[in-house]
C-alpha cells in the first residue's frame, strides 16, 4: 500500500497557489513522476510555470476528475463552491477527493458528490513550504484506510501527518493550522525586547531565531517533557526564573489559553458558514 502515492496513479492538483506548489515540489521530491501529476490553474501564465518548472501536465478542471485517481484541492474555502459545481458531474466514486480547504467539512463534499466518493480533508500550515509542515487528516464518511493512508503518504512528503477525527479539526487548526504565527508574534516581541536591552536589531533576531530552532529541535529529539527542558534552564535564583515569575504575573500561560479558544471558536464559525 505504502507506494501507490509514488508509483502509477495519477494526482491532480486543483488550484495550486504556494501550499498546493509545495505539495507538488515535495511530492516530485519523493519520486513521483511528473507525468503522472496534472495541475489545473485559472490563469495560462500560471499553468505555463508550473509544466516550466516541474514538467508536469496542465489540463482542465474537467480533464483533471476525468484522468487523476486524486483530486487535491487546494483552493480558498470561498471558491470551493464553484470548483465542485465544474467537477462533480466528471467525478466517479472510485477517485479520491482530498480538500485542504480550511473549515470545510467533508460532509459537505459528500453532498455534492456522487454517492460513496470518498473524502479526506487536510490542515496544512505553511511550514510545508520548507518541508516541516504539520498536516492534520480526517476521513470522511465513505474514507477507508487506504484512502487515509495515500492522504497521509502525500502530506509526509513534507513534513509530518497526523489523523484525527474530524471533531477535532477546528481544535487542529488553532494549534497547527494559525500555529506558526503565534511563535513569529513572540519571536517579533522577544526582538523589540532585544533593542530595548541595547542589541542591535539583526543581532536580537538572530539569537532568538536560533535559541527557537535549538529549542524545538530538542522538544522533538529529547523526547523530554518541556517541563524538564525548561527546568534544565532555570537554575535557582537565576535570570531564567525571574523571567518566568514576570511571564507569570502578566498572565502569559492564561492568555494563550484564551488565545487558542478564540482561534477554535473562529474555526468553528467558519466552518458553519459564519463571515
């Protein structure tokens, strides 16, 4: 089962912008073939880069249900609708629908589906780019293990995949999914306070995005609970300490709480049509 994503079938990329390019890049990277990777753009110039770069194949969005074996649809949540009214008369239930659309449920692709087509809906986050990306995957009704297991074989060609019920997207999303941006707002603040210390902008960043790669590189390797990380840091009486009593007192642990509820919440309201 595992090379059936890297051997033979035919995938199509509906609507590659940066995260479906990324997808594409590190798909060819893991020995797909371009000849079997289509990709269908709404502007010529758009597809003539992607056959220049990558040698795969343009075709129509109707080419693309006809002839792919897996359909990745990686356009704007907002023009989802019109896509699925092109494609769903061209799409039989034997292919593989697979949205990374965020907070589209698969339920209502089903709808507009032929009865029993299979769906996978993914999270990306934008480190796929550089190919440590966490995407998050849930079947959906008529999903069976090989179905989840070729969504999970394309999204580890860059970076990890992890499947979750679908109940638990919209709580995916506010941890991985907006994740990235949360450690650039703090890398940004850790950086003003670099300045106000008296370093020099580009020294201050440099310090902090490097202490940010060591500390996550650890997390991952250690296999340590950050916990002990942090105390293997925080000597008695030492500046480590006093500058966890401050992040303390103004509340930092109960403010991202609060910020990954609001993200939750929001991905929840999206998801149910909310503007």
């Amino acid at each position: 089962m595992g090379s059936s994503a890297a051997h033979g079938q035919k995938i199509a990329f509906l609507g590659t912008g940066k995260i479906g390019e990324a997808l594409l890049s590190g798909l060819l990277r893991a020995g797909k073939a371009p000849s079997d990777v289509l990709v269908t753009a709404r502007r010529p110039e758009r597809a003539a880069e992607l056959t220049d770069r990558y040698g795969v194949v343009a075709v129509s969005n109707a080419e693309a249900a006809k002839l792919a074996d897996t359909l990745i649809l990686a356009v704007k949540p907002q023009d989802m609708g019109t896509l699925l009214e092109e494609l769903a008369p061209h799409i039989s239930p034997d292919r593989l629908v697979i949205s990374a659309a965020a907070g589209v449920p698969t339920a209502w692709f089903e709808e507009r589906l032929a009865a029993g087509t299979p769906v996978v809906r993914v999270m990306p986050n934008t480190p796929v780019l550089v190919d440590e990306g966490m995407s998050v995957i849930s079947g959906g009704s008529h999903a069976r293990e090989e179905h989840l297991a070729r969504a999970e074989e394309i999204f580890s060609s860059v970076g990890k995949a992890l499947r979750l019920p679908e109940s638990q997207q919209d709580a995916a999303t506010a941890l991985s999914g907006s994740g990235p941006a949360y450690f650039y707002f703090l890398v940004e603040a850790m950086t003003d306070a670099g300045i106000l210390l008296g370093l020099p902008r580009q020294v201050a960043h440099d310090l902090i995005v490097q202490s940010a790669i060591g500390a996550s590189v650890m997390l991952r390797d250690s296999g340590e609970h950050p916990v002990k990380l942090r105390e293997a840091v925080t000597s008695p009486a030492g500046t480590t300490i006093a500058a966890i009593r401050e992040l303390e007192n103004h509340g930092v642990r109960a403010a991202l709480l609060g910020a990954l509820e609001a993200a939750r919440d929001r991905s929840r309201e999206l998801a149910s049509g909310g503007k």
